[in-house]
C-alpha cells in the first residue's frame, strides 16, 4: 500500500511538473488578421485549438494572446474561410483569410432576429461600424447619407445639433409622418438618433420592402431602421481610446453689396421712384440718407457685418471603452463626450453618453442581457437666427461708436438695431437641456432543442426643459418694442415596450424551417406644459423667475399617451438552400383609432431563389452567388396624434350679457371613421457576387401605393369649422435601386483599391386628393405629380421696352413673365408647375485605399434632377434700399439685362419676386476625405499596444452645383427650401485611435 502511494504521488508530482513546463514554454504571440485585399478584419475570432483561451482582433485587425509554443491557432470570421496555423515557437504570427465561397451565410439583423444573408428575401441595406466612422457626424442619421440606395437624407440646417431628414423610398404621406422607424437594439426608439454615440453603433440595417418592414406592421410604411448596439466578445480585456479635434469654418460668405455697390442701388431705386436728381446730388442724397448715414459715407465707411457674426467653430469627440468576457459573460461598457461650437457664437451642442452592455449565460439554457444608453445634452441657440439680421445691415452703418461701444441703432431706423446686440452677455439666452435613459433587457431560454423563449423589455425616459430669454436689448425686440420676454417649456415622456417572442427552427434533411411569434405592447405617455411672459424686472434672472413678470401672455400645458397592441407571426421556408419563402401577418391595435378602427392587419409574402444552388449553375465558376427575390405587403402608417378621433374644443372669449365670459366652440370635428394609412408594395430584386467575391451587388426595383390618405376636407364657412381629417387620396412611388461593391487592385505588393457605389431613382406621384379634386394649390398638392412641387409664375426675363411692357400692364425693368395662354394678361391661369424637389436620381462613391499602414477614404454623394427654391433671392432681394441687398445683376437704364429687375423705393420688393427664388438644385459633393496612418506591429509590440492609428479628415471640402458656382449661392441641400440661417461649414479634424 505504501508503495502504491508513493507510485501515486510521484506520477502527479510529474504531471504537475509538466504541466508547469508547459506553462513555462507558452509564449506571447500578436499579429494581425486581413482579408483578401488587405483590409483588416475587425472581430474576427483567434483562439488556441483544444483550449478555451482566445481573442478578438481589434479595429485594426491586430491580436495578440499568450498560447504554447507548440500550439495551433485558429482563425475565423463569417463570410471567411478558417484557418489553422501552427505556432511553431513564432511570436508574430499574420493572417490572410480567403472568402467564403459561402459568403452569403453571413448573419444580417431583421425584425425581430437575424438571418444568413442567403436566406434573406427582402430589401435590406446594411452598413457596419466601419463604414459610419469613416465620416465624421454628430448623428449616426448623416451616416446614410450616400452610403446605402434608397435612403435619401437631407441636413436640414447647418445648426449644431440639428437632425437631417431621412426619407426610405420617398414621400409617401401628405400630411402624416413619413419619418422611418428607428429601433435600437430591438427596442423601438422615439425621436431622432442625436441621443446615441455614433461610436456606440456597429452596425445599422435599414428595412425597405414590405417583406422586411410588415413584420413592425402599423409603423413599418416609412421604412425601419435597426440599429445594432456593441456588445462584448470573448476575449481578453480591451480598451478603447478615440479622440478628435476639429476647426469648423463657413463655406463661404454670402454675396451682399458693399457701401460702393449699395449706394449706387439705393440711388438707382429712388431714381425709378422719381426721387433722385442728378444734376443735384448732393441735394438729392440729403434727402434720401440719413444725418448718420451721410456722415458714415463720408467717412468711407464699409462694414462686413457677416464678418463680425461669423467665426471659426470647433468640434471635439472623445470615447473610451472597455470590452471583453468569456463564454459565460460578455461586456462592454463606453464613455463618450462631444461638443459642436458652431462658427456663430450663440449656437452649440454638447452631448455626454455612457453605454453599457452585458449577455450572461445562466447554464446551458439561459441567456439574460442588457444593453442601457444614458444621454446628457444641452443645446443653445436652437431658434436663433443671426444671419437675416446680419445681412439686412446697411455696410454703410458703423457698429462702434467713438468709445468702442455697440451703437444699438448704427443707421437710426429702428427697423435695424444692430446685429451685434444679440451676442452681448445676457440680451439672449437660449438653452435646451435634454435627457435621457434607454434600456433594453433581455431573457432567453431554450425550451427544447430548436424551441426558444424571448422576453423584451424595452424602457424609455426623458426629459427636455427649454428656456429662451430676450432681454430689451434684444434685436427681436428692439424692432417690435417691448420690456423682456421669456418662455419656459417642459416635457417628460415615458415609454414602455415589452415583447414575448416564441422562435422555432428546425431542419430535417433538405427543409429548414423558422417560425417566429410576437406578442407585444408599447405605451407611451407624453406630459409637457409651457409659459411666457413679458416685463421680466430683473433680466439675470433670465427664464427662472416667471412670476416676477408683469404680464403673463401664454401658458398651456399637454397631456398626450397611447398604446399599439400587437400580434405577429412569421414563417421562413427553405427548401435544398435553393428555394426560399417567407410569410407574414401582423395585427396592431392602436387607441389612436375609434372603436371599429382600431385593429390593422398587415401581411406579406416574399419569395427567393438561389440560382446558384442548382445543378447547371456549378460549372460557371466565376458567378459565386445569383439570387433572385420578390416579395409584396400591405402595411401601415397610424399618422395622427393623440385623440384626433374625438374632436377638438378651442376657448374662446365673447359678449354675454354686457358681459365678457369665457365660452368653447368645435375647432376640429370628430371623426369616428378615421383609419390607418395603408402602403402596398411591390419589391423585385436580384443580389449576385461575381469573379470570387471582386464584385457583389444587388438591384431592385419596387413599386408602393399608399390609399386613405389622412387629409384635411375643407368645409364651407357655414359649418363654423374651417376642415375636417378624413381618409382620402392616394400616392404612388416606384423606383429603381442599385448597390455595387468592387475590388479593383489587390497587389502582392500591399496595394489594395476597392470601392462601394450606390445609384437610385425614386418617382412620387399623387393619384388621387379625394372629392374628385385634381389640385389643392395652396399645399402644392397636383394629381399626377410628386407629393410636393413648386407652383409660380415663370420669369422669363425682364421687360427691355416699356410698350411690349404695358401690354400687361407693366413697366420697363420690372420681370417678364411668361404668358401660358397667350390671352395678353397675367393671372391665375398663367401659374404652372416649375419644377419639384425630388431628384430624378441619386447616388454615392465610397473609394477606399490601403498600402500597408496607410489608408485613404474618399466620401461622395449626389443628387441631380431637382430645383430648390432660395429665400435668399426673395427676403434679401428687396431691391428698394432700406436694407442690404444681395449683390445681383439688376437692370437700370444703360444695362439692359434679363437677370434681376431695376431696384425701385416705391416697392418693398419688386414686383413677383418670388419668381427670382427657383434654381438648379444638381449638387455634386465630397462628403469627406480620411487619411489615416497605423503604425507597424513592431512598434506596438514594443510599447505593449494593440493599435495606435492617427488620422486626417476634410470634411465637404468640395461642393460642384449650379447653385454654388453659377448664382453664387454657398449649399444647395435642404429640404424643399433654403433657408437664411446657419451658414454651411466645412471642418478640418484631427483624430487618435489607440487600443491596449
């Protein structure tokens, strides 16, 4: 026995010597994972074969572990060939991995779900985390931006912490929302995506057929956008370092007289007007400038005043993060910071994020996670307009005076205090402090093989508290007189969604099947109120003392909720991966609706063949992937607010009695028979890769027809309501889409050259606005025609002879329009369609080039085939000399030109000038330029890093449009209108990316 013992003992002091041997042979090892042309691979996954030590590569594609000398490593990531490599004693160990000649098993989010990207049969564009870094934005909305077909989005202004518009597929709604659906991280997302860290995001999925969008049913019509969070992956602990600087400068200036250009307008205007005297002058100038005015001429003086508003602004990102786990646990938690000071001094927007993400494993069965987004933000300047006043100013009026202090009225026409004002310390306050906690937590649970159990639980709060003071000094109300205003509004929204999901997949021989069951229920309560004032006694205290002022002139207060119910089931068929089928049905009940309507049912069908799967497809080598998709649905827009079925009362005061009470009267009539706006659609697509993976891409063609459109039936004046919202009218959309991506050079030599481009047409038209109409003019409504045209006369020049003119009863030098019916007068009739916003295409390039360390990345987008309409041509084009006007070709007695008509002071603005407004809205732009440096493995070996990359980014360097070099205008994108107000920038940055 003893003997036996000490046999015992002496065998496992040798395995534990070994085994510390062992230990002692393992070695540091790091490298990096590219793919096929060169790029690196980010998550791709490197583990020790037999054990369960392993990484993850990095946003460089480096890795690094510690793993025996004699070990084997494998390599892998979806869409790529694994691979084995022996260690062999190396510590530097680069991975090259080969496509997948199944590439298509790549796994791409869905509703409610993830699909292998060969299975898919609807519409879906996808971009990675990768792809919305490469530009830089405050919204992960801007992202889109060229980079997927179908997505057209639009900055609406150029203001810090604005949000562009996003339209899916166009307009399809005249008067409800046509915004996409955002849903984050499963969890649908209220409002606009300004709340999450671009950074935080990796990847965005945007649903565009029926077959994609039916699963969200009711608010599916517009498009849904999901938008994937990051999540920890096994590995290691990493962290995460990521920072930016950048000067943000004004595109450019817009072109106003100066004192020489403008002196000679205002003399010709009074001229016209029969107010000037040129053989007197000096006579005729007392009379038409001011004391002040005269003495700034003499004086030569000629001010900027753009000049002195504008000046240059800055953005600055930091994020740091911590990720990593193991099979049980997975982490990631990120900090972030931003701050856009925008190049006028009242405008900024400062944003701070903390995310946190965590998946648990509770044994085999049990998987429980959370992922929570907590926003603090704070935005100044949101309604401020400084430029319309700028502009007006007259470059003839000092700002200073003789001491150097604001002169408030330079040129003594209190119609023009002066634009500086409004930056002095407390003349104008404006905050908008916002924030926010979203959450989305799961629990999951394997009941049976293939049979799984999801609960969703999604919260939502925030709150914005918005505050505006204008002090006496303010330009606002040094024009309309008056003693300080304030408002102060307040709104807190709360929001619950839970979701009871029951999936089911099987596959038994050559059937795969995959069912998925929803029951959900989301409400959301809205409570916001709101109060101004006038006569605030002491201005410091800005808007936090409203009781103080003498006069109360609004005050209100809101309560708005409502709930979707919902039930949806999902049936994916696949048959030898060859044939696919999907079908869907979705019921919502919305408390939007009246009893009757409430419930909406939304089904659709799609179909997919993998061409090729089939037999006679295995011989034509250089075709790796041909599938054909066509899928069609019915879904749903709810569109209107709140209680919009029950009619409205408005207060309203009256005489009873010699009395003066307080009475209600019908403002909205009810409407019980209100129901869903209802989108059919149509979707053919064929996705392919060509010549081993160099060539992939995909086309569509769609057609969507949206009935019982929710518009307002005006009433006759007798009914004592102006209109009724009923379900009328019908739109149509078809389009075309095409999304290429391609590798062009992959030398042996590190050189690698591919690019991505997207091109797409989408066509609206109004079929029918109800009641037999065919035009509803004062909306810009026509049958036959996009949901939103320009409608005017049309200028065809300007008047050369004053007896041609006086045919229409006209002058000389005034514009010429042009007579559609050819019955010598000017009217109604002669009004025509100019022209739409909508594009007849659009398109973006994304060129990428890498050569070892270093990469480039060149941002492209464009829109061609619309007009804009400029409000600069129609506010700043008075032309009659009170205020500055835009530098333009305007006609006089000794220039006879057809551009702009003869400035006259008898006119506020020359007759039809709105005429002036409509331009070429064609606009080629390099959204940005990034060229970024990574240094050498070696170098990072050596200071114990993952990565450490630095980077250079032009952002809209270039802008080619009609608009910009041929009118002189500075940015030809904005929706429908151009606006006078935050200039156009363009930003220079400077960026670090480090990871240990």
């Amino acid at each position: 026995m003893k003997n036996t013992l000490s046999k015992a003992g002496a065998i496992l002091l040798c395995l534990l010597l070994y085994g510390t041997f062992i230990s002692a042979q393992s070695i540091p090892i790091r490298g990096k994972v590219t793919g096929p042309d060169g790029s690196p691979i980010i998550g791709a996954s490197v583990s020790v074969k037999g054990q369960k030590t392993g990484t993850v590569t990095d946003v460089t594609g480096s890795y690094k572990l510690q793993a025996p000398k004699d070990a084997v490593l494998t390599f892998s990531f979806l869409g790529f060939l694994p691979q084995e490599i022996p260690v062999n004693g190396r510590s530097d160990i680069e991975v090259k991995l080969a496509e997948d000649q199944k590439k298509l098993d790549e796994v791409v989010v869905v509703g409610y779900g993830q699909q292998k990207k060969k299975d898919v049969t609807g519409a879906i564009s996808s971009i990675n985390s990768k792809t919305i870094m490469e530009v830089p934005v405050t919204n992960a909305q801007q992202a889109l931006q060229g980079r997927t077909p179908g997505i057209d989005v639009l900055n609406n202004s150029n203001k810090p912490g604005d949000e562009p518009q996003v339209r899916v597929r166009g307009t399809r709604s005249l008067s409800a929302g046509n915004d996409p659906l955002y849903v984050v991280d499963g969890i649908p997302f209220a409002g606009n995506l300004n709340d999450i860290n671009p950074q935080d995001i990796s990847s965005m999925d945007v649903l565009k057929d029926a077959s994609a969008t039916a699963i969200y049913g009711s608010r599916g019509a517009n498009g849904v956008v999901l938008v994937s969070t990051r999540k920890g992956k096994i590995g290691k602990p990493q962290v995460n370092y990521s920072g930016m600087y950048g000067v943000v400068n004004s595109l450019g200036r817009t072109d106003m007289m100066n004192s020489q250009q403008y002196l000679a307008m205002k003399r010709e205007a009074n001229r016209a007007a029969g107010l000037y005297d040129d053989s007197n002058p000096d006579a005729s100038d007392a009379k038409i400038f001011t004391a002040v005015e005269l003495a700034n001429i003499k004086k030569g003086v000629n001010t900027d005043w753009q000049s002195l508003l504008i000046d240059q602004g800055w953005q600055t990102r930091h994020s740091l993060g911590v990720s990593g786990g193991n099979e049980a646990t997975k982490y990631a938690v990120t900090g972030g910071y931003f701050k856009d000071q925008g190049v006028m001094k009242l405008q900024s927007y400062e944003r701070y994020n903390l995310h946190v993400a965590v998946d648990q494993m509770i044994g085999k069965r049990i998987q429980v996670g959370v992922s929570s987004l907590s926003t603090y933000s704070m935005r100044k300047g949101s309604t401020y307009n400084g430029m319309s006043a700028a502009l007006k100013m007259l470059p003839i009026a000092d700002p200073y005076d003789a001491s150097g202090k604001l002169i408030t009225y330079p040129t003594a026409d209190n119609q023009q205090p002066n634009a500086l004002l409004d930056y002095q310390d407390g003349n104008r306050v404006e905050r908008l402090s916002h924030i926010r906690f979203f959450n989305s937590l799961y629990g999951e649970v394997t009941i049976l093989d293939g049979l799984k159990y999801r609960l969703n639980v999604g919260t939502d709060v925030f709150q914005n508290n918005y505050g505006l003071f204008q002090g006496k000094k303010n330009t606002d109300l040094l024009i309309g007189g008056g003693d300080a205003t304030a408002t102060k509004q307040g709104q807190l929204v709360w929001a619950y969604t839970v979701e009871n999901l029951l999936t089911y997949n099987k596959t038994i021989k050559k059937h795969s099947l995959n069912l998925t069951a929803l029951y959900s229920v989301q409400r959301q309560r809205e409570d916001s109120s709101s109060a101004s004032v006038r006569g605030i006694p002491v201005e410091w205290q800005e808007y936090y003392n409203l009781g103080q002022a003498a006069n109360v002139t609004a005050i209100g207060s809101q309560l708005g909720t409502w709930t979707i119910l919902s039930y949806m089931g999902r049936l994916n068929y696949g048959y030898d991966d060859r044939y696919l089928l999907t079908l869907t049905l979705r019921a919502d009940g919305s408390s939007r609706f009246a009893p009757g309507h409430k419930w909406g049912y939304f089904p659709s069908v799609a179909v997919g063949w993998n061409v090729t799967s089939e037999d006679f497809m295995k011989s034509v080598s250089w075709v790796e992937n041909l599938k054909l998709r066509a899928s069609y649905g019915r879904i749903g827009n709810t569109g209107i607010p709140p209680y919009a079925t029950q009619g409205l009362l408005g207060r309203m005061p009256y005489s009873f009695g010699n009395k003066g009470v307080t009475g209600f009267s019908p403002i909205l009539l009810r409407n019980p028979n209100l129901t869903w706006e209802t989108t059919a659609s149509y979707n053919y697509g064929v996705d392919f890769s060509l010549f081993k993976g160099r060539l992939t891409g995909s086309i569509d063609q769609y057609k969507q027809k949206t009935t019982d459109l929710l518009l307002q039936r005006f009433l006759p004046f007798s009914n004592g309501v102006n209109y009724v919202l009923e379900n009328t009218g019908v739109t149509q959309n078809t389009g075309w889409e095409l999304g290429l991506s391609a590798v062009i050079l992959d030398t042996k030599g590190g050189f690698n050259w591919s690019m991505d481009v997207n091109w797409f047409r989408n066509r609206e038209k109004i079929l029918a606005l109800g009641e037999g109409k065919t035009q509803d003019v004062g909306n810009g409504w026509f049958v036959g025609q996009p949901t939103y045209v320009y409608y005017d006369y049309k200028k065809v020049g300007i008047w050369q002879d004053e007896a041609s003119a006086q045919v229409y009863k006209q002058h000389q030098g005034e514009i010429q329009l042009a007579d559609l019916n050819n019955d010598k007068k000017l009217d109604d009739k002669d009004r025509t369609i100019l022209g739409a916003p909508q594009p007849k295409w659009s398109g973006g390039m994304t060129q990428r080039f890498s050569y070892k360390g270093i990469d480039l990345a060149i941002v492209a987008f464009a829109r061609m085939g619309s007009m804009v309409k400029s409000d600069f041509y129609s506010s700043y084009n008075t032309l009659f000399g009170r205020y500055n006007n835009l530098d333009v070709d305007y006609w006089t007695p000794a220039n006879h030109t057809n551009a702009f008509p003869r400035p006259n002071a008898n006119q506020e603005r020359p007759n039809n000038y709105n005429t002036l407004s409509y331009f070429d809205g064609d606009f080629i732009k390099i959204r940005n330029i990034t060229l970024g440096y990574s240094l050498p493995s070696r170098i990072m070996k050596r200071w114990q890093m993952e990565s450490l990359r630095f980077s250079v980014d032009v952002k809209q360097p270039l802008i080619l449009a009609p608009y910009r070099q041929k009118y002189k205008g500075i940015d030809p994108e904005d929706v429908n209108i151009i606006g006078v107000d935050a200039p156009a920038t363009w930003m220079l940055q400077f960026g670090v990316n480090a990871t240990f």
